[in-house]
C-alpha cells in the first residue's frame, strides 16, 4: 500500500492507533481469507479491496469530494443508496464489525450494549475510521433501542449527524412513515449538495443499485451447487464490500467472479469436497471485520451457502422497479423495495424465517446457524420463535450468541463442531 499517512492526518485520525488497527487487521486477514484452498481468481480483486480499504478507496472518496461531490455514511440497510446516487454522491457503510475502543466506548455507553453499537463509537472515539471522518452527512436510524439512544450519544461527535425514523409495524402507517422519511432524507441530500433529484438521477441511481443487487442474487444463486464454487467467508466478503467500493466497479467485479463460479459449478469444481455440510447463517449482519463465526463454522467440515442477514440477503434481494417515471412513482417504488426488509426491529416479523425456509430448500442446506450479538433484544428474542419454527420443518437450528472478542472461540469451535456432526447423522 503506499504512504497514505498524510491523507489520514489530513483526516485527523489517531496515526498511531490507526497503523495497530491495520495491522491487527491485515494479519487476521491473511490468517482468515488467504489461507483458503481453490479460491477463485476473482477474488483477487476483493483482496485487492480489502488491502486498500482505508488506503485507495479513502482517497477515491477524497477525489470525489474535491469534485464537489457528498459523501454519505450509514449505519443500516434501510438508508437507500439509490437516493444518494441520485445527487451523485457517494454512499459509504460504516456498520464496525472489530472490538476497538470498547473501554472509551463503555465510558458513554452501558457495558450491556452490543458490540456493534460499542465498535462504531470505539471508531469514533479512537479516531480510527476514515470513513467516518471523510462523510459529509452520517446517518442513524431509529431501528432497534440501543442504536437509537445511543444516535443521541453520537450525534454531537459527528460532523453532521441525521436521523431517520423508522417504521416498526408493516402496516399502511408504517409505509406512510417510511415514504414520509424518504422524502425528507432526499431534500436533506439535495440542500447539502446543492444538487436537484430529477426523474433522470433518480432513474440512475435506481439502475445501478439494482445492477448491483442483479449481480448479487446471481452470485448467491451460484452458491445453491454441490460442490459449492465459492466459500461463505469469501461470498461474505463480497457482501460486506457491498457497502463500500464504487456501485459500478463492484457490480462488474462480482458478475466476472460469477462467470468464473458457473465454469466451476459445470465443471463440478468446488472450494470443499462435494456432500461437505452445508449450512445457512442467520442473524445480525456481519461487518467487516466481523469473520470470527464464518471463520469456526469452515474450519469444522462445513460450508456456508448463504447468509441471511442485512451483510448479505436481506440487502441484496428485491429489485427496486423501473416502471415509473415521474419522481413520486420512483419513490413509491424504492419505499415498496425497502418496505420488505423483514430486519427484527419490526414486529410481528413472519416473513424473515419464510425467507429462512426458502433459503434452506433453494440452496440444498443441512441447517441453519443462528446469530445473535450479545445484548441484542431484537434478534436473541426473534431467534427463539425461529428456530422453533425451523425444527418443526424439521430444519435443525443451533443458536449462537457472541460478541466480538475472541474468547469464546474454543466453547462456540466445540458446539459447531457438535451441530455439524449432528448433521451428518441425519
Ligand atoms: S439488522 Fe436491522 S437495524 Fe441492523 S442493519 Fe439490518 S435493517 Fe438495519
Ligand atoms: S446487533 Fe442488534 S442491538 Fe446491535 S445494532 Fe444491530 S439490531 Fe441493534
């Protein structure tokens, strides 16, 4: 990577913490990712990505902004990047997936809250994420309660700090509400960027995200062959650079390694051998550099085929339709899109453990892993229901619940390796 020091200066992040999270980092990668057998050559430009995800990709984003373009961050799959696009901007993720800064953290927050909500404001504390620190505009969601009383902590921290409500029930109101806050986020987007939302962008914007989520259901349906052409971990990294490389580049990355993966399924070449157990991860999404679960789950004689969760399939399915032409037509459309986001802050929430359902019997899995962070009220309480529901179709469950250190890995390695054994029982 080259010196990219002054840019992160520039930046005002912490240098020297900055460089031990980087290292932190690369070496877990190489320990994770590199060591994989068979990979497909498309991923190359994923490690590409990843080796200069606070390098290139910062200063991409840098360029963009000297050419007069908004950076826009986010913490949640509901903030539709198709809006952003349509002022040109760019659209950045910053859910944080590592355990930093937790102690400063703990200062603001109670320890009982979950280490996703603890790692963003151990970034932001740390002044560790440059991405963070290059957005213009950050949004928060009121989503579950530990993100949206903690947004209140956040907001004076952060630059420009907006929040989006959000509907809880799937009803007419909560759709009404969704549409409502849609409408303000764009006149948000355009008073900071001084650029207008006509039918033309929005029109684009929508194209490029469906382009991009088109290439993302046809690499997740790929992952349905026996042997399996591509690894969970590494078609879980492609999911969590969903949220942070160019929309354009990414989508024709993921349709070449796509092309690649269906010369592999014809020619029955597989990343383990073909029978290996196949399992279905469900849950809280997965940031990067969130890899420990993925990382035990493959290296005990199974293979993940999918992962329903906001890194993966609850972000990348439905397309946004293309029919209307006039602003409210593209904006009804997007809110119907998104509206279907089955995320377990909305209650009651039946049609998240159907999509589980259909993931087991579309994708040929043996069963399904449940994944909750610890202090997560919505999904530790979902998972319950859930897997009741899933063994009486007699889909076998193990529910996991963790955080982001690295302490339990022994107990959770042990009890995977259980399940699995379990699995080929059957
Ligand atoms: S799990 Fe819910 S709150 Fe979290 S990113 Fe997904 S939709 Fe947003
Ligand atoms: S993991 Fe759970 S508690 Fe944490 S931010 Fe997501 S929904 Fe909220």
């Amino acid at each position: 990577m080259a010196d990219y020091t002054k840019m992160w200066q520039d930046l005002g992040l912490d240098i020297e913490s900055h460089e031990a999270l980087l290292s932190v980092l690369g070496k877990a990668y190489a320990d994770i990712f590199l060591v994989q057998k068979n990979r497909p050559e498309g991923m190359k430009y994923f490690d590409f990505v990843m080796s200069e995800v606070h390098g290139l990709r910062i200063k991409e984003i840098m360029d963009a902004k000297a050419q007069g373009r908004i950076v826009v961050g986010s913490y949640c799959t509901f903030v539709p990047e198709e809006l952003v696009l349509a002022v040109d901007g760019v659209a950045v993720g910053l859910c944080a997936g590592a355990e930093f800064g937790f102690e400063a953290a703990e200062t603001l927050l109670p320890r009982n809250t979950c280490s996703l909500i603890k790692s963003v404001f151990g970034f932001k504390l740390g002044r560790v994420c440059p991405y963070l620190e290059s957005c213009d505009i950050v949004v928060g969601e009121n989503t579950c309660d530990g993100k949206k009383k903690a947004y209140e902590i956040l907001a004076p921290l952060v630059k420009d700090f907006y929040v989006m409500d959000m509907p809880q029930v799937k009803s007419e109101m909560g759709r009404k509400l969704l549409r409502e806050e849609y409408r303000k986020f764009m006149a948000k987007l355009e008073m900071e960027s001084g650029k207008e939302i006509t039918p033309a962008s929005l029109k684009r914007g929508i194209e490029i995200v469906n382009e991009k989520r088109k290439a993302m259901l046809r690499l997740n349906a790929l992952r349905a062959a026996d042997p399996t052409p591509i690894s969970g971990l590494d078609a879980l990294l492609i999911n969590q650079v969903f949220f942070h490389d160019d929309p354009v580049r990414f989508t024709d990355s993921v349709n070449k390694i796509c092309d690649e993966l269906e010369i592999r399924v014809k020619d029955h070449t597989g990343v383990a051998p073909k029978g290996t157990t196949r399992l279905i991860v469900s849950g809280c999404p997965m940031a990067v550099p969130n890899w420990k679960v993925p990382m035990l789950i493959e290296s005990s004689n199974a293979v993940i085929v999918g992962e329903e969760s906001c890194v993966g399939e609850r972000s990348t399915r439905w397309l946004t339709d293309v029919k209307g032409s006039t602003i409210d037509e593209m904006l009804d459309a997007i809110v119907d899109r998104y509206f279907n986001i089955d995320c377990a802050i909305f209650t009651p929430n039946p049609s998240r453990v159907n999509h589980v359902k259909e993931m087991v019997k579309d994708l040929h899995a043996n069963g399904v892993i449940h994944y909750s962070l610890q202090f997560c009220q919505p999904y530790i309480i979902e998972s319950n229901p859930v897997e009741k529901e899933l063994e009486k179709s007699h889909i076998p469950t193990l529910r996991l619940e963790t955080d982001y250190s690295q302490e339990d890995t022994g107990q959770l390695k042990t009890r995977i390796e259980a399940f699995v054994e379990r699995l080929k029982k059957r």
